[in-house]
C-alpha cells in the first residue's frame, strides 16, 4: 500500500448523505452503495489533498485506541481496487 499516495473518489463517482436515513451513500452510474458509518468517515478524507497516512492519523485522533492503521489502508486500497477512488 502506498502511504504518499493521495486518494480520491473516481469521478463517476459521488458521496451523498441519505436525508431520510442519515447513511452514507455511494452514487455510482447504475449503482448505490450504502456504507457503515466507519467507511463513510474514510471516504469522506479521501479528498485527493490528504496521503493516506494523513488519513489513519486524522481518523486515529478521532478514535484513539482503534485499529485504524491496520484497517484503513487496507480498506481504501479494496475500494480503489474496487474502482471507487483513484
């Protein structure tokens, strides 16, 4: 996984918030993803501004004592592979 790189959502690609539910969305032509809470809040850096590394370090502020650096890069690169961010 590389740590510099600068992930971003695919430009097909929209993060929306459900007004009736509160869930985040993945809006994909032909496609809706509905994500947990956890994958939304990564999604949600993956801005194109801020590494990866800067990502688990944020996300680790936020949730002191998860295991956000063993999970998140992980996560984002299955979504890239997946074609959500580039």
């Amino acid at each position: 996984m590389e740590t510099d790189w600068r992930p971003a959502l695919a430009p097909a690609v929209l993060l929306r918030r459900d007004g009736v539910t509160g869930a985040d969305l993945l809006v994909m032509p032909e496609r809706v993803v509905v994500l947990n809470e956890q994958a939304g809040a990564v999604l949600r850096l993956c801005d194109g501004a801020s590494t990866v590394t800067q990502i688990v370090d944020r996300l680790l502020a936020d949730h002191p004592g998860a295991p956000v650096a063993e999970e998140v890069p992980v996560f984002i690169d299955r979504v890239r592979g997946e074609g959500w961010v580039r």
